[in-house]
C-alpha cells in the first residue's frame, strides 16, 4: 500500500516505524529537516520536507496515486486542509486525520465528502480518556481492551505470590472455575514472550494477558492475583482536555477532585462539571496534597501535559499515601523506564493512538488493532469473510489453520456470544476473531488469511 504520513513527529514517526517493515510505500512530510534525516536514517522510507497541505508538497510526496493520507501534524487545520486537497486534486481513497480541538469535533456534518473530507477522525484526547476510564472499572488491570463493542475483553494482570493460580500449571484454571470459560493469549517473564500451554506454569511477576466475556473478568483476575477494592476517590492532576473529559465520564460514580494550576482554567471546570471539586494549585504542593488527603485517594492520575510535571507529581502522591498512580507519559522511552515501581501504569497517548491509525492502514477485514506492552506484541479484532473455498479460516478448526509463529487466537465472538478459542472450535462466516500476536513481523500473514477478495479500507 502507498502510504503518505503528514507529520513526523511522535505519532507519524512510531506511525512510520510500524508500517515501514510491513512491504509498505511510505513517505513522510515534514517541516523539520532534522527529524526527517532521523527517519530516513533509521526507516526504508521516502521522506520531504515542506508544509504538508500545499499542493506541490503533496504531489512530490506521491499524491497521484497514493492509496491513503494520514494526516498527524501538530495543527488540526493543517490536517484538515490536507485532506480537503488530497481529495479535491489527487482523489486519494482514503484520508485520515487527528484532529484533537473538541470545538471541530462536536460540530456535525463537518467531516462529510461535501464540507471537510476526513474518512476517519482519529481525536487522541478521545482514545487516551477511555483507555483510562476503562482501568479505573477494573481495578488491578494494566490494560484493558474491548473487542465486539465490550463484548469480550483482553485484560492485562501482575501475577502476584498468593493468587491461586500462581505456581500451577494453566490447564488448572479450568478446575478453579469450571463455569467459567476463559484463555490466556500470552504471558510475559522479564520482558520476554512466553507462548502459553496447557502445562505452563505462571510465576509471580508474570504479566499475564487473557481474554474472557466481560462478565467473567473479575472472576478470572482473582485466579492470579488478590483483587483490588472498586475505587471511589480519584485524584486527576491537570485539568486540560483529557483531565475533563475523563472527569466528566466518571464524576458521577466516583468522588472526583480535579488540581489544576491555571485560575481561568479552574474557572471554567468548575461551571462546566457538575460534581467534580476543582482545586487551583501545582500537583507537586507537598502542602496542597496533604490538606486533600492524598492518602485517602485511591487513584492519583497525572495528566498534564508535561511528562516531568507528571513523574514527580506521581512519585510525591505515592509516597504521601495514593493507593494506586497513573501517569501520562508523552516520550515512549520514559514508558519502560518508570512503570512498575513507585508508578502503577504509565499510560502513552501515541502509543493508544498508533492502535486507532493502525486498524484503518491493516489490509483485509480488520475491525481493531490494539498495541500491547508500549508496542512490543498487538492484538487485533478481524471478521471471517467467505466460505470453506474462497476463506483460509472458515470451516476449519483452530488446529487446522495455518498460524504464524508466536500467535494465537483467543476467542470468537459470533452473534452476541462470546466463544473462548479452544483447539477444535470452528469458525464460521461473519465471525469476529481475536488474534493475539507476540512477534509483529508476521502481521501480513495474519492479513492473509481474512484477506478475501476484500479490497483495501
């Protein structure tokens, strides 16, 4: 596929570095010779410098017939200027843009082929706001991903010494919970993939990835660790856009409070949320923390936009006595370096939104691609098109198609039931499949097998 990115910052860079080794045509635009020169040096890629809606710039790119523009800049009206010409003069097929100001987003009918041409809207405020929101339901997840629209759920867990399951071989799980039916995807020790068996044996420390129908999940986490309280108190520092659209979410089943340093700013939350308590001051006042009872908190959520800011803040919450702390973390190479110790889970926005971007450039019929461990393994929702003949999936078993090394597939969802993937079970026509993939270098493989007689999104 000829891919153009607009934008090689964060998101178009790790955007690029995904798909460059994936027999892709990819050429980046971007003002900033420096960080095109790291690129290049780094990706099999084209790249040119200029601004990215100017109809030259686009046509030396390869606008002719590219198949897709993703439009990543840090300007949204840059964005979107570069769609409306790609399709007025290139007629480009597809064309995606992040667009993060909410004033464009809550306006309908903007986005349609006969006022501002954009496919697919990708809004990393959205994407990063319910990922939190879905941590804070299940209280002891790492991550935690819908498939089927929440039908079933991959959660991500620490094994802990004293979980039931710890020290015992898998195949047990079925007679701990012999009503409930679950799989586990992967398991990671010490950073390195382990492609579960019946006779693996979880560990203490194993972050264990598995898959169940959402009513099953709490079940399935006490298996391998003591279960967390539901939370009741969160504490969100930053009250930008995420801090109010994640409080806005929640406000009404937890007691929310909300620090942020800029008066005008506190001003405007406190009239636009309705429970929330809005506190004007710095997340990192020793005094402010300990006069709000921090040790009473069970979440503390750093989401300003200043990774530093964040870290220190969580580091001072924790040790005043927050239960539990989440932290934004805008460079991916601070992910690794912090989660784990004294911060729970550090949450990366380019990270959430390369798996959005992600699940419209995959060929074949991909619903959703989500990145697992900051981009080390993913896990993608396809739906089964064809029949016996024409399909490399339909009517076979499990056991009978042709899996790449290092993947799996844990579940089926057909219809409104979720069927948990066992080796004998068959798929059928119009079937959701999640596959769980701990080596990204065979994802064309994975492509094609649900590619049938499809064409690209």
């Amino acid at each position: 596929m000829k891919i153009i990115i607009l934008g090689a910052g964060q998101v178009g860079g790790t955007l690029a570095e995904h798909l460059a080794g994936e027999a892709n045509d990819i050429t980046v635009v971007d003002t900033d010779a420096e960080r095109l020169r790291s690129l290049g040096d780094r990706l099999d890629i084209r790249t040119v410098q200029g601004r990215a809606s100017f109809p030259t710039v686009l046509r030396q790119a390869g606008a002719d017939d590219a198949d897709m523009l993703v439009a990543v800049t840090n300007s949204d009206e840059t964005n979107m200027v570069a769609c409306q010409v790609a399709h007025t003069l290139f007629h480009t097929p597809t064309k995606i843009a992040r667009v993060r100001e909410a004033a464009y987003l809550t306006r309908a009918g903007l986005f349609d082929n006969d006022a501002i041409p954009v496919d697919v809207l990708i809004s990393p405020e959205q994407v990063v706001t319910h990922y939190i929101k879905r941590l804070i339901e299940i209280p002891g997840a790492l991550q935690v991903i819908d498939f089927a629209e929440g039908k079933a759920q991959l959660v991500a867990v620490k094994a802990y010494y004293g979980g039931p399951l710890v020290g015992q071989q898998l195949r047990q799980l079925r007679e701990h919970m012999p009503n409930v039916d679950t799989r586990v995807a992967a398991i990671f020790r010490r950073d390195r993939p382990i492609l579960p068996q019946g006779d693996t044996v979880i560990e203490a420390d194993d972050e264990v990835f598995f898959i169940a129908a959402k009513a099953n999940i709490r079940a399935v986490m006490s298996e391998m660790r003591r279960l967390d309280e539901s939370y009741k108190r969160i504490v969100i520092a930053g009250g930008g856009q995420i801090g109010e659209r994640l409080a806005e979410a929640i406000e009404s089943r937890y007691q929310v409070k909300i620090i942020e340093m800029n008066p005008a700013r506190c001003r405007y939350l406190s009239d636009t949320l309705d429970s929330t308590v809005v506190l004007q001051g710095s997340a990192s006042d020793r005094d402010l923390l300990m006069e709000e009872n921090i040790a009473d908190a069970d979440i503390f959520l750093a989401l300003t936009n200043d990774d530093e800011a964040n870290i220190m803040s969580s580091l001072l919450a924790k040790r005043l006595g927050a239960k539990k702390v989440m932290t934004i973390i805008n460079n991916p190479a601070y992910v690794d370096l912090i989660q784990g110790g004294d911060i729970d889970i550090a949450i990366s926005p380019q990270l959430a939104t390369i798996g959005t971007l992600l699940a419209h450039v995959r060929r074949g019929d991909i619903v959703s691609v989500h990145s697992l461990r900051r981009g080390a393994a993913e896990a993608i929702e396809a739906i089964a098109h064809g029949d016996s003949k024409s399909s490399k999936v339909i009517g076979r078993a499990i056991r009978d198609i042709g899996l790449p090394p290092g993947t799996t597939i844990g579940a089926i969802i057909r219809d409104e039931e979720v069927i948990i993937a066992h080796d004998d079970t068959v798929i059928a026509t119009g079937d959701h499949v999640i596959l769980f993939l701990v080596d990204k270098k065979h994802i064309r493989d994975v492509e094609k097998l649900f590619h049938v007689g499809l064409s690209f999104f």
